[in-house]
C-alpha cells in the first residue's frame, strides 16, 4: 500500500481537511515485477544461442578455417541455433500480436474439421520419425466455433507438437473433438454450448504441481530437455492467451508415467444464421 496525504493549501476559506488515499499497489507492482522477469528471460533466451553462434564463427574465421570437416558439422550447429532464435522470436511476435487483439473476441463462423486435419497433415512426419502416429476422432456434424482461424491452428499445433515432443516413441496421439460433456468452472461461456477439443499423449506425464504454472511465459519442467527438443517456453502461454480470447478455457490433466491430456473448450456457434456478437457474450 501507498499512504498518500494531502492538506489543503494555506489561505483557502475552506475549513481544514485532510484527505487519506489507501492505493493498493499489488497488482501494479507484479505487473511491473512480470514485465522486467520478462525481459530477462528473452534476454537470456537470446544470449546463449547468440554467444554459440559467436564462438562458432570466431572459430571458423580462425582455426577451423582450413578444416572441411569441422566447417560442417559447425555450420550445422549454428543452423540449429539460429533455427531456435527465429523460433522465440515467432513466438514472441504471436504472443504480442494475440495480446493486442485480447479484448475482441472473434466473431466468424469456422469449421474445427479442416484445421485439426491440417495440423496433423503438418505434424505426421515429425510424428512418424518418432514411430508415433496422430489418430483424429472428430464428431458427425460438430458444430462451428466463433474463431480465428490462424489462432486456433497455432493452439492446436501447440498442442499436437508437445505431444509428439513429450510423448514415447511408439505411441498413438488420441485427438478428439466433440459436444463438451462437462466444462471447468473458468469456462466464461454458454455452459450447454461448448465444443471440446482433447489432445492425449502416453508420454511420462507431468507433475502435479507443475501443472498450474505450465502456462506461465518460459516455464518449463526440463528446461534443457525443452531446449534439446526445439521448444521456447512459450507454446502454452500462446495457447492460453489464444483460448482467452476466444473466451474459452484450458484444461490440463496428468498422470506420471501414464500421460497427458490438453482439453481445449471453445463456444460453439448456430450451424444456421446466429448472432456471433451475442452469442459469444459470457453469461
Ligand atoms: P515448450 O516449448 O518448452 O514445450 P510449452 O509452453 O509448450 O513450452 O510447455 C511448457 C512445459 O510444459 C514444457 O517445457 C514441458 O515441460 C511441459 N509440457 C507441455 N506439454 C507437455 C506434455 N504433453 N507432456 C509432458 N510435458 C509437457
């Protein structure tokens, strides 16, 4: 808390009074504390790929210069590097950009059946060189969603990429889309009109009490298994922020040793006409 007090100036011919102002800092102060952690994290997310790359090039200038089979191998190295820092800078740009639009919730009519497919189009190799295949279970007649299109392929990219990444070689990805049965007490709206979308993976699971900070910007369980797999830390904070503005919710279940589950819920739209801007209100 701040005390603020304020007498009024001497002369006035009003009768003397003092004015007690209670401001109640908190949340500025942790914005301002989330704001400077922020920037030290991208700051030290950059440093390190940028000082590899440093050192490799300061070593191919100098005495790797002749060696054609070192050039190689370190050519490859800081491919990957800058591959990674192109990565966190995507992310960011993504983060940025669905903050500034956070307050509008989308008001277009989509179809979840041509995005999911077209995600797992995208990740079926990278599945397939894992042994591991994504099987797409989605509902007759699912009903559109108010979305973004873009949006809402990036959340479910998000999601079927740390599923193949946490995932175990020889497992299927169950992805299932469908009438939500249940939603969490979070979900802002109509609570008989949600369509849920369920990422599962048999990796080694997550935690318990990591789980309420995975979507946290630059949390991660395993930093450097993180780092070794081509991830930034930020693909769930993206995820939450895109569901926000959806007005959504997010669901993450787990169990060690047995797997994860993602459920994303969105608001589902009329099939026929419909009022996207009233049907999106929260209750
Ligand atoms: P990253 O780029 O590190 O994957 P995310 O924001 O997507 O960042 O996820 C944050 C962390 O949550 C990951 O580093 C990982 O520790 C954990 N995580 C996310 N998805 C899964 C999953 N399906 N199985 C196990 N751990 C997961």
């Amino acid at each position: 808390f701040t005390v603020q007090v304020e007498t009024l100036p001497e002369g006035t011919d009003l009768p003397q009074a003092a004015l007690l102002l209670f401001v109640d800092l908190t949340a500025v102060r942790r914005s301002e504390q989330m704001r400077v952690d922020f920037v030290a994290n991208v700051s030290h997310e950059l440093r390190t790929p940028l000082s590899t790359l440093m050192g490799f090039i300061e070593t191919l200038q100098g005495p790797a210069r002749d060696d054609d089979d070192a050039r190689d191998r370190f050519l490859e190295i800081m491919r990957l590097q800058s591959l990674r820092m192109s990565r966190l800078v995507n992310d960011l740009l993504s983060l940025s950009r669905i903050e500034t639009n956070e307050h509008s919730a989308p008001t277009r009519k989509i179809e979840l059946k041509p995005i999911l497919e077209g995600v797992k189009a995208t990740l079926d190799l990278e599945a397939r060189r894992k042994d591991m295949r994504v099987a797409l279970d989605i509902d007759d007649g699912l009903p559109p969603v108010f979305g973004e299109s873009d949006e809402l392929t990036q959340v479910l990219q998000n999601l079927m990429d740390n599923a193949i990444k946490y995932g175990r070689s020889g497992t299927i990805i169950e992805v299932a889309a469908g009438p939500a049965e249940k939603v969490p007490a979070a979900y802002p709206g109509k609570r008989d009109g949600a369509i849920a979308v369920r990422v599962r993976d048999r990796g080694d699971g997550i935690d318990a009490g990591h789980i309420p900070r995975l979507t946290e910007r630059f949390y991660r369980v395993d930093t450097a298994r993180s780092r070794e797999l081509g991830g930034t830390g930020l693909g769930l904070a993206i995820v939450k922020h895109i569901v926000g503005r959806h007005r959504g919710a997010l669901t993450i279940e787990s169990i060690r040793g047995e797997g994860t589950t993602v459920t994303v819920f969105l608001p589902k739209a009329p099939a026929n006409g419909g009022n996207a801007e009233s049907a999106v209100k929260p209750d």
